[in-house]
C-alpha cells in the first residue's frame, strides 16, 4: 500500500509539468495528452501552482524585485551589526557578496539566463497558463476517488476553470468484487453535492469523447455510442 498510494500520482505530475514547462501544448496545440490512473486531485494543484509560481518569478517580477544584484549589503551590513548574532557576521557577509558576484554575470546589469525559467514556453499573460494547460491535459480517474471533483470546483481553480478529468476504471484489476457497482460509485459526488449533472456529463461522457476525436473523429465508430457520439461533435461544429 505504501508503494501503490500516489504511485502514478507522483509519475503524472513530473511528466506534466515537464511537457507544460517545455512548451509541448504551445508547439503542438492540436495533441492531447492523457494521464492515467493517477487521478486529477495533483493536476489541480499542479494548475493552480503555475499560477502563483508565474505571478512571482515571471522575468519582470525577477528583474524588478527579486534580483541578486539588487541587494543593498551596506543596508544588510549595517542590520546585521544592529540584530545580528555571531552566525550572522562579516566573514558571512562577504561569502554572500562572493555568491552574488559569481551568478553568471560577466557585467554589472547583464541580464543572466538563470533570471528566467520560462524560456520554453511564453507565457504573456495568466489567461496562457490556463489555455496551454486545460485544453490539451486529461487526467483518467478511478470511480472511487474521492477527489475527483476537485477537477470540475471552479470556484477553487484559476480562472474558474474545470479540468478534463475523466472516467477511466480497470475493471479488470483483482480487487474489483462487483464490476456492476464501478459506474455506479462515480455518480456518488454528485449526489453529495460536489459535481453537477453537467460535470457528470463532461466526466463520463464529454472529455472521453474529445480525448479521442480531436485527431480521429471516427474513433468511436462501430460502437454502441456511435450515434451520440456523432450528435454532440456535429452540435460542436455548428457551435464552433
């Protein structure tokens, strides 16, 4: 159990944020990217802490008010002597002094490569986070996950947004005991008041669908859902 609780939890996130971090949704918009058996609980807290990374450590954030260079060690020196304790003295001083003088700059108000970490992908404004990462990122989710209507509580999230989780149960697994009960432990949020029936739609239904279709629309041909399948994407493309 140790091993098994936020297995793929953990492996889905690192590879999210990697393939976010690297620009991949902004190089390659029209590919979708499910991450499976890890739930959604991680990709919402995943989404919300880009935001708040962003906000602080974006290029004029860090040029402005994070800077090395812009530390004031006549200032520090100076409350240093006036607060400071014999751990905090001139010979610390000094090495912090080093430290700043050996961060990458060959001249004074040279821009480093280490002031921006978002090289690879361009974020210009909040709105790119929610965009590059809510539109190409599914996350399956088990029936009996308490958390995955954290993926559709868009009073939490950023911008208000609802991300793809989706239903997605090995049925198969050795400690299912009645695969009749699996769909129906699904609904269970929703009776409790944390996922509408439009959520509910959007997590059985909906997300599944444009998961698969966005680069093969006949993915579900042949299928029992064919039909209704074909009438929700022939309603998006009148929408669209």
């Amino acid at each position: 159990i140790y091993n098994r609780l936020g297995f793929f939890a953990t492996g889905g996130n690192a590879a999210c944020r990697a393939l976010f971090m690297s620009g991949f949704t902004q190089k390659f918009p029209e590919l979708n990217v499910a991450f499976l058996e890890g739930g959604v609980w991680w990709a919402v807290a995943l989404y919300n802490d880009l935001f708040e990374f962003w906000e602080k450590r974006n290029k004029e954030s860090m040029l402005t008010n994070l800077d090395p260079e812009k530390i004031d060690f006549e200032l520090l020196e100076d409350m240093f002597a006036l607060y400071g304790n014999d751990y905090l003295n001139a010979e610390r001083m000094m090495a912090n002094k080093k430290l700043v003088a050996r961060d990458g700059r060959s001249q004074p108000g040279e821009i480093p490569d280490f002031i921006d970490d978002w090289t690879q992908v361009k974020i210009e404004q909040k709105e790119d986070i929610r965009d590059l990462f809510v539109n190409n990122f599914y996350f399956g989710c088990e029936a009996d996950d308490a958390m995955n209507y954290t993926a559709f509580n868009a009073k939490a999230n950023k911008f208000g947004a609802k991300l793809k989780a989706m239903f997605s149960s090995d049925l198969g697994h050795w400690d299912v005991q009645d695969f009749g009960g699996v769909l129906a432990e699904t609904y269970e949020a929703v009776e409790r008041g944390l996922m509408s029936e439009e959520d509910f739609k959007d997590f059985v239904f909906t997300n599944p669908v444009t998961l698969q279709t966005r680069l093969n629309p006949d993915y579900f041909k042949g299928t029992c859902v064919e039909g209704a399948v074909s009438d929700f994407l022939a309603a998006q493309s009148v929408a669209g």
